[in-house]
C-alpha cells in the first residue's frame, strides 16, 4: 500500500513538471500587445500646446480631458480623438508597431490641431512625429493630415497631407496634396526624401 502511494505521489509530482516542460516546446507567447487604440490612454501635448502633456483616456477613440487652470495655456478642457490607426513594422524587429494619428482641440477655441504618435509591438511609445508646423510646408498653417492616407510601408510611415497654397485660408482649408515619409532613426523620427 504505502508502495502505490510513493507512486502517486511521484507521478503527482513529475507530471507537474512534464506538462510545464510541453508547454514550453509549444509555440511562444505572443509579443505584440493587444492593445485597443480606440480604448486606451495616451500622453498628448496637443501638438506641443501643452509641453508637459496630459493623460487623456479615450473610450469608443475620443476624450474629453479637463485643462488644468492653474498653469497656462487657460483653456477648459482637451477634446483628443482618434482619427487613423495603421500598423507595420517601423523599428525593425520584425513585429508589427502602431501608429496613431489623434486630433486635439483645446476649448474654448475653433482650432484643432494633430500629432501622430508611433508605439512598438509590445506597446511601449517610440516617439511622436515632428509636428506638422515644423514642416517646410507649413507656410502660414501646418499641414493637414489625410486621416484615410496613413500606412507603414518598408519601415517608413507614409503620411498623405494637404498643405495650404498662396490662395488657401483657414476657413477654406488646404488644397495641395502632399506625401510625407518619415522613419526612425535611432530614438527620433526623420524625414525621407521622395
């Protein structure tokens, strides 16, 4: 009797062990973090607006995020929405990364302005895209982006644009198409020439 028990207790003990061991010769986890861009948090500075940012917690990919009126610039509060995802390997490792294009329109106010954000496969932020205002481009506005023209082709984010030509104004909007590229290069975003 006490023989049938030591071998249940073995068996007990080694199977355990046998199916952690099957289950490390299965297929690995996965890497990429399963994360909904639509239902997330972000750290947006408003394109610069607000350069220590704010958290804004978008629920269905929108956010209404109270200013904090003890610092300028004074507004109310942040309305940051998600306005085009695309996803494609931008750092190189072979895993698909993320990128994020969000609207942000301080209130009170008529403006709204852009920034595009890039995190990798596990989630972790690999930077911002430089703004649009510091474009070439942007002669008395920044350019806008085309929320339908967002990619990840060979490593670079490809971004359709409309930029404003002399005849263009704000109330009118931009009207000369414009592709931008751009790719990371160490820690920052650079520009590709076409």
């Amino acid at each position: 009797m006490s023989r049938g028990r030591t071998v249940v207790a073995l068996a007990c003990l080694l199977l355990p062990g046998c199916a952690a061991a099957q289950q490390t010769g299965a297929a690995p986890p996965p890497t990429a973090a399963a994360v909904d861009w639509l239902n997330t948090t972000y750290q947006v500075t408003c394109d610069g607006i607000v350069p220590g940012g704010f958290p804004a917690t978008v629920v269905d990919g929108s956010a209404r995020v109270p200013a904090d009126d003890t610092r300028p610039p004074h507004y109310d509060h942040y309305d940051v929405r998600v306005t085009a995802t695309a996803s494609g390997d931008v750092d190189g490792d072979g895993a698909p990364d993320s990128v994020v294009a969000l609207d942000c329109s301080p209130q009170p106010s008529n403006g709204i302005v852009q920034e595009v954000q890039v995190f990798s496969s596990t989630g972790r932020p690999l930077g911002t895209l430089p703004s649009p205002r510091t474009m070439a481009e942007a002669m008395q506005l920044p350019p806008v982006y085309d929320r339908a023209g967002l990619s990840v082709q060979d490593g670079e984010i490809v971004a359709a644009m409309t930029a404003y030509g002399p005849d263009d104004y704000h109330a009118s909007g931009p009207s000369v198409p414009l592709t931008v590229r751009w790719r990371l290069d160490r820690q920052e975003f650079v520009r590709v020439s076409p």
